[in-house]
C-alpha cells in the first residue's frame, strides 16, 4: 500500500471517528418527532371537551396548539418534549405531561378562581412598611403576596381582599429579592447583606438561613420540583442551595454582577443574566 493510500485511509478513519462526537452522525440519544393527539375536558363532567386551551410545546423548537370546540389536539413534538395547557379561569391535572412513547395525552380542566383586585380594601397599602418595597412574590395560585421591604420585614398579604395575615421579620438588612416553592409552603427571602432565609411563611417561622454570598442577593429562584434554590447576587456569584441540609450543591462565578437566573423545565441547567449583557447556560 502506497503512503498517500495509507493517508487517505487514516483521514477517513479519523473523520469516522470524530462524526458521532461532533454530532453529525448517527445516535441512538437523538429524540424524534412525534405526533401527539389527545383531549382536555372538564374535571366535572368529564364526557365534556373544553375548547379554545392553548397546549404549549416545550421543546427545541417551541411552539403551541388550540383544543377545537370539543377539546381535541393534535400536533408534532419531539419526544423529549413537554405538553402544557394553559386558559384563563381554569387550572389542569396534570399540570404538565412529557410526551415520551405516548401518543394520546389527556387533561382535567377544573374551575380556578381569579383573583379580583376589585374588591381590594382601602387597608391594603405598602404604606404599612417603613420603607421603600425592594421585592414582591406571588403564591402560586396567586392566593397570597409577600412583599419585602428596606425596613427589613417580610408582609404577607391576602390577595382576594388585601388584607394583612402575617409579619416576619429576622433579617438585618433591606430585602431585595423573594421566591414562594413551588408547592407554596415555603418562601425565600434574600437581602442587601447577601444573607438569605427560607421560611414557612404559614407559620411565621425561619426553616434555615443560607451563608454564602458577601453581596447584595438580586434574585432567587427555586428548582421546578423544590428542592433546590438558586440564587444570584452582586459578588459575581450564583450558588445553588439544597433545601432539605441547607448546604451548597454548586457554585459559577462571573465576570461582573449577576442579576437574574432561571431553572430549565427539567432542571438540568440554570441560566443567568448581569452587567456584562450576556445570558450564560450552566449545567448541573
């Protein structure tokens, strides 16, 4: 065999190599488009298809589907994707489905209140604080509202009449950012002094107080399934918490001020924005 033969096969070789890695070639790991069907109906009558639910697609791509007038869908997604229905006035079991194997999935629509700020009484004022309101956070389900302020107090205020239900106080400087768990049981609170309090806020009481940051805290965040949170401060940093010990999972550090981060829908990356105007992707 001639040396430029042996060339030729050696470069093809390394091509051959290198296409899986590079992902050019073929792999079993990449998902596939699938067709998606299904139906959402009424929790209460369930032979009863509600239309006009906007179905989000959750994947690469992103995009979204309307139920027609008897509640049925039909759609292409990966199979990596989530299904996520959303209409006002209505709350959905389950709240989300991975489309994975399945072709036909399924959701309850039941009636969810809305909150009417109509009925708001003249008592429901931030003039109750001492100072200037830094952070404000909605319960999921939007039955309550935490607001923090400078005056170092946590207020929590009920949303259907504005009425206030509980005072928390434990921090030694201005609170700047909060965050209700996703279950609602729990909220975090971080402040100028980057100290940061999980509480139950239906009792009043601190859970546990995360050290860590040397700054001010300008965002918090909890992992989709809770037991994790994120946060992000002026010290460059972005940590993440594990709720159930209180200890720090992970720690990235930036060139200049984080002031936001983000949770994937699935949890495995975590994604930030600061003064130097580029969003960053970390992966846990």
């Amino acid at each position: 065999m001639t040396r430029k033969s042996r060339c030729i096969l050696l470069i093809l070789g390394l091509v051959l190599f290198l296409l899986p890695l590079s992902g050019c070639g073929p792999s079993g790991s990449v998902p596939e488009q699938t067709v998606v069907s299904g139906r959402v109906v009424l929790g209460e009558d369930q032979t009863t298809g509600l239309a006009g639910v906007s179905l989000l697609i959750v994947d690469e791509e992103g995009s979204q589907v309307e139920t027609d007038a008897e509640g049925y869908y039909k759609t292409t997604a990966l199979s990596t994707a989530l299904i996520i229905p959303r209409k006002t006035g209505f709350k959905f079991t389950p709240e989300q489905q991975g489309v994975g194997e399945k072709q036909e999935l399924k959701f309850l629509a039941l009636p969810w209140e809305e909150t009417d700020f109509s009925n708001w009484g003249t008592q429901f004022s931030f003039a109750s604080h001492s100072d200037r309101v830094g952070a404000i956070a909605f319960s999921p389900g939007d039955q309550y509202i935490a607001s923090g302020s400078d005056d170092r107090t946590i207020r929590i205020w009920r949303a259907n009449d504005g009425q206030i239900v509980r005072t928390m106080t434990g921090h030694t400087s201005a609170i700047k950012a909060m965050a209700f768990s996703p279950q609602g049981q729990y909220l975090a609170s971080g402040a100028k002094d980057g100290g940061i309090i999980i509480w139950n806020w239906e009792t009043g009481q601190e859970v546990i107080a995360l050290t860590g940051h040397t700054d001010l805290i300008t965002d918090l965040e909890w992992s989709p399934d809770g037991t994790k949170l994120a946060s992000s401060g002026w010290d460059k940093k972005i940590r993440v918490w594990d709720f159930a010990t209180g200890s720090e999972i992970r720690s990235f550090s930036n060139k200049s001020w984080v002031r936001t981060v983000a949770w994937s829908q699935d949890g495995r990356f975590l994604f930030s924005g600061g003064n130097d105007s580029n969003l960053r992707v970390w992966q846990l």
